[in-house]
C-alpha cells in the first residue's frame, strides 16, 4: 500500500518435553494421564514508519490432560476428559497483513502486558457402535465445556502519528464455551455411507468486554459491548452422503450449516466507531462427482467435477466504497463455485 512501510521480524523457537502413562485398574477401565512442558522463546520487533513496537518473551508451559474410558457394554463406550491448552502471546500471519478501512492501513499489535491465554476443557461422551452384516451404525452423544483464561481480544483501535492505524491485541477478563454435540454415521457395506452431525453451544465472555468507546466526554455515541464472543456461532451442523454407484463412479452430497453470529462492523472511518451485527444463518450444499477411467494396467485416470454452495448461500452485504471496512466478511469463503479436473493415479 504506497505510504505505508512495514517491516516485522518475529522469531519464534520453542523446546518441550512430552510424557503419559495408561492404567487399566480394572478390565473395562482404561485411564491416560499425561502432560506436555513447553519453553516458549519470542523475538519479535515491529517497525510501522516511525512507530516501533517490540515483543520479547520468555515463556514456560504446562500442559496436563487426563483420559478415561469405560466400556460398559459390547457397543457402549463411555468417556470422560480433562485437558489444557494454551496459545502464546504472539503474532500469527493472519495479524501481519494489512486491513483497510476508509482507505487507510491497520495492523495489529501486542499489548506490551499480553500474557498467555489458556483453556481448561471437560467432556463426556457416549459412544454407541454397531456391526450386523454390512451395516455400520456409528452414534457419539458428547457434551462439552471449556474455560478460557485471558482470552485474547481485539479493541482499541487508534491512529499512530504516521497516519496507521493500529488494534491491540489484549487479554480479557475470560469466557466461557459449552453445549452438546451429536455425530452419528451409517454405512450400508461400500455402496451408501451418511454422516450427520451437529452442535449447540453458548458462547460468552465472563465480563462485558468493550469493542468502542468514544473518545471525547463530548461524544453522545454510546459505549458497543458485548458478552458474546464474536465470529462465533451458536449451531454448526454438517451432513454427508455418499454413493459408490459402480466400481469407476461415486457420488458425494454434502452440506454445512453455520447459524447466526455477532460480527464487529465499522462503519465511521473518521474514529473507528463500531457496531455489532447480528448475522444471518448459512447452508453450504456442495455436490462431488467422480469417474476412474483406467488406461493401463497400474494408472487410473480419476475425472472429477462438481460446485460448491449450490445454492449461492453467501454475504450479500459487503462494505463498497473509499469509507469500507475490509474486515466486515462473514460466512462461507466463496459464492456458487464450479469446478472440475483430473488426476493420475496409481491402482
């Protein structure tokens, strides 16, 4: 983008150690305790015109986990977990590239006081698995809650003297991330194989986390805050059906539904103001054909061909415009799509 130069040199290197232990106490129980001790080693500088900024960090990890399994039937299996999880307080590629907004660029930092965000995981589930000829019946019922620890937050955006515009990147208070999810699969020997799947969750911050604020007393524009995480739905669900018509062709026919979401929206460029919008749902139909067309004895040429979002299922609400915000997309990744080609393969 010409007026602007940016130069970011970030290295990141790491050690760690890994180490588990199972016990069967008795025949049906079978429990996994085990952990990781990761060192985290950070350098990294940003060089924004003539804002510099700098992230050096030295960071230790534990990482425990336990597992548990119960086989309380021949085709019930009953599980139960704990595991942590963390993610270093660095930038990724996604926070490296340049966002416009009004024509200007945006980057993100990292608060000076960034510390590392971590996630206390439980679930149970219920495993139901069955084989009777060449029917597979395949059936998991699991709830699910996740604690988060300082998660990262996006806020704050200002204007540095060189005309950039930058957003923090800043622990928050903490949040929160259960539901149910529901998986079950059918297989009627190779011809027809149905996946379906689904998930309720609530997602939400412990506090309410603040996205704008005015920055005059003057400003009569209230405060935008929200307890729900955004870029986060509250259902997913997802089918597939597949079928082995012939030896050479195949069918596959599937979907993925992603419900409503909260997503930030600027729409004053002048001062950043923002705004939550609550989007609509989507249904991605994709359709997959596929022809082997053998032509010797060891290679196969395998055709394939299909679309992707049958239904054009798609954001019709991109910002336009020099005042647009880039960062404004949500949904599906493409509109109706078709594709085809070809690949060589060996038998």
């Amino acid at each position: 983008m010409p007026g602007y130069e940016r130069t970011i040199d970030q290295q990141v290197g790491t050690w760690g150690t890994f180490a588990q232990v199972e016990w069967q106490p008795v025949k049906r129980l079978t429990v996994l305790a085990g952990g990781r001790l990761d060192q985290l080693f950070i350098n990294g500088q940003y060089d924004l015109a003539a804002d510099n900024f700098t992230n050096d960090r030295n960071l230790t990890v534990l990482v425990p986990r336990l597992n548990a399994m119960y086989q309380l039937t021949e085709r019930i299996k009953l599980r139960a977990a704990f595991a942590q999880g963390y993610r270093a307080p660095q930038a990724f590629d996604e926070d490296l590239h340049i966002e416009t907004v009004g024509g200007a660029a945006r980057f993100i930092r990292l608060d000076p006081d960034l510390t590392t965000e971590r996630s206390n995981s439980y679930t149970v589930s219920a495993n139901y698995t069955q084989t009777t000829g060449r029917i597979q019946t395949d059936i998991v019922v699991e709830g699910f809650y996740t604690q988060l620890q300082n998660p990262f937050i996006l806020s704050n955006q200002t204007e540095l003297p060189s005309g950039v515009a930058v957003i923090t990147k800043r622990n928050g208070a903490g949040a929160q991330v259960s539901g149910l999810n529901v998986e079950a699969n059918l297989a009627l020997g190779s011809t027809w194989i149905f996946q379906l799947g689904g998930t309720l969750q609530t997602a939400t911050y412990d506090e309410t986390e603040v996205i704008w604020e005015p920055e005059t007393p003057s400003d009569e524009r209230p405060v935008v805050a929200t307890d729900r995480i955004v870029r986060t739905p509250n259902t997913y669900g997802f089918y597939s059906i597949t079928w082995n018509g012939t030896e050479r062709f195949s069918t596959i026919l599937s979907g993925i539904y992603t419900g409503s979401m909260v997503v930030p929206h600027i729409i004053d460029p002048t001062d950043e103001y923002t705004i939550l919008e609550e989007t609509p749902a989507f249904f991605e139909q994709n359709l997959k054909l596929t022809y082997d067309l053998p032509i010797a004895e060891e290679y196969v040429v395998q055709l394939f061909g299909g679309v992707q979002n049958l239904f054009n299922s798609f954001q019709d609400n991109f910002d336009v415009g020099p005042d647009r915000d880039a960062g404004f997309v949500f949904g599906p990744s493409r509109p109706r799509t078709f594709y085809g080609g070809l690949k060589l393969r060996w038998r």
